[in-house]
C-alpha cells in the first residue's frame, strides 16, 4: 500500500474524526431535545427516545423507561464513566487518538481537545447538571464543538491526515444521518404520503443542522417526502447522505491516486456501487418499502465498507 503514513497514525487520525464527529452529532440532538422538552403545547410521543436508541447500548425496556427523564439523559449522555458514548468517554477516546497523532495534527487543534478532555473531567460536571446551569453547559459544549470544526478547517494541512481525517468524519456523519432518519420514518411505518405536520419533523431537522434550511426551501405541506428529499438527496446539505457519500468519495479518490493494488481498486469499486445505489434512486416515485430498504441497505454497507477500510489501512485483523 502506498501510504506513507504509519497505519497507528492514520487510524489515530480517521478515528480522532469519528470519535469528534460522534460527539457534535449527538450534543446537537441532546440539545434539541433538551430545549424542545420546554415546550408544553407539543405533542411529544418520543421524549430522548431516539436520542438513546442510537447513541447508548441501553435496553429497550431502559430507554422507555427513561425517555421522559430529563435529569437521567443528560447525565448518562455527557458524563457517565459506564456510558460507552458518552460524551466525557468519547472526548477521552478522541484526545488518545490525537495524542499518538501530534505530529500530524496542529498545536491549536491539539490544545481545544485537551481544554475540552479538562472540562469534561471536571468533578463538579455531574451536579452542575442537576442544576439550571445545565443549559449553559450544554450551549458551551456545542459551541466547542463548532469551534472544534473551525480549528480542523482552519488550521489543518490537505495531506494525508486530512484525507483519513475526513473520510471518518463523514462515515459518522452519514451513520448518524441515516439512523436519526430511520427513527422518524420507523413510528409513522415510513410512511411518504402522510400528514405529519412540520412540528413533527422538527427535531429530525434541528438534529442535522437542517431546519432553516428546510423552511427556507420546502414552505408547501406535504413534508414526508420532501424530508426524504432534504436528508438524503439534497447535495448543498452539509447532513444529507449523498452529500456525505461523495466526500468520501472525494477524499478516497485521493488515498488512491497513485495506487494500483487489486486491494485498492476492489474497495473503490464497492464504494462506488453504494454512492450510485443512492444516488441513482428516484425519490420522486420512491414508496414507502422502498424507503425502508433505501436506508437500511446503505447503513449496512456503509459500515461494511468502514470495516474494510480499516483492515486495508490499519492492519486489523
């Protein structure tokens, strides 16, 4: 393989991206919900239920029974040591993948995540969070992780560590794209010709960083199809799975550039049938099965193709 970058150092990068990207994603949606949970006129048939199913390992039975529970979210979700994904796990997960990456990552993007590890690890975090400060925590955290993203863009060389850098960060970004939308489709039986009105769809939207954009492009009901439209199809939406799909694209094509390994062209190759299988499915005539299987199948070879990726890159086995 002609990468000349030590496979420890590129998988640092890809997953530091992962790691950071996981966390963004689900800080937003914490803070959706949290915000919209305020809000007593409406009518709220999920509570943190998404929220839980995708970023948690938390029972079925669990989840229903804390989906409601404001205090217990947003303390198993930011700081819970036996939370696998919590955010204070995944920022200690991601500085560990920076460190065994300083020489290809930047000074100021190597001490925001180290600020950020400190505040995660503050002993004073879980009761702050019981208290009205929570909002304010929350708001900081994401703000961090905006500035997170700025200091990436900014700061980082296009080489190497950027092209592994960004492919895992939109393999997250599209995993947690698709997932979010499966929640939302799943309870109506992915339904493209109901009624649901805009506040339904609200928190999907508000989630991926696409409600203003929606409103500003799609103000005529009915929005079941037209959400399909935005979250997958919609090539200027920085969330949409086709968007995602062709920066990994992008950034594969440049990995591979110089190579000729049969390896490497078997993995572009699969890649390239999973970015036409979305690409080239009509979602004006799309139906409801179709939908379902749209999602289900892409999320599956997507985390197929990360799996082989690795191996090819970081010498799993």
């Amino acid at each position: 393989m002609k990468v000349n970058m030590l496979s420890r150092v590129a998988d640092g990068m890809f997953w530091l991206s992962r790691y950071m990207e996981r966390t963004d994603g689900m800080l937003l949606t914490l803070n959706t919900f949290y915000i919209l949970s305020f809000d007593k006129e409406m009518n709220d048939s999920q509570g943190y239920k998404p929220l839980l199913e995708y970023y948690t390992d938390l029972t079925k039975e669990q989840i229903n029974r804390s989906q409601y529970d404001t205090s217990y979210v947003l303390k198993y979700i930011i700081c819970d040591n036996q939370n696998y994904n919590s955010v204070k796990n995944l920022v200690i997960k991601a500085r560990e993948n920076a460190r065994g990456s300083q020489d290809k990552i930047t000074k100021e993007l190597w001490e925001h995540i180290n600020s950020l590890y400190h505040f995660m690890n503050s002993p004073e975090l879980p009761k702050k969070l019981e208290t009205n400060d929570a909002l304010n925590i929350i708001t900081k955290l994401n703000k961090d992780l905006l500035l997170y993203n700025g200091i990436l863009h900014v700061t980082m060389p296009r080489g190497l560590g950027w092209w592994f850098s960004s492919i895992g960060k939109h393999i997250e970004r599209c995993l947690q794209t698709i997932s979010l939308t499966q929640a939302y489709y799943k309870t109506i039986n992915y339904n493209l010709d109901g009624d649901e009105d805009l506040l339904y769809w609200r928190r999907l939207l508000l989630s991926l960083s696409g409600y203003e954009l929606y409103l500003k492009s799609y103000s005529n009901i009915p929005h079941n199809r037209k959400i399909v439209q935005q979250v997958i199809f919609n090539r200027d939406f920085a969330h949409s799975v086709t968007y995602t799909l062709e920066y990994i694209d992008k950034y594969l094509e440049s990995l591979f550039k110089d190579n000729n390994l049969s390896e490497a062209r078997k993995l572009q190759n699969q890649f390239g049938r999973l970015k036409s299988y979305v690409e080239f499915t009509d979602y004006h005539h799309l139906t409801n099965q179709q939908l379902e299987e749209l999602l289900t199948n892409t999320k599956a070879q997507l985390i197929q193709f990360s799996t082989d990726f690795s191996k090819l890159f970081f010498s799993y086995t």
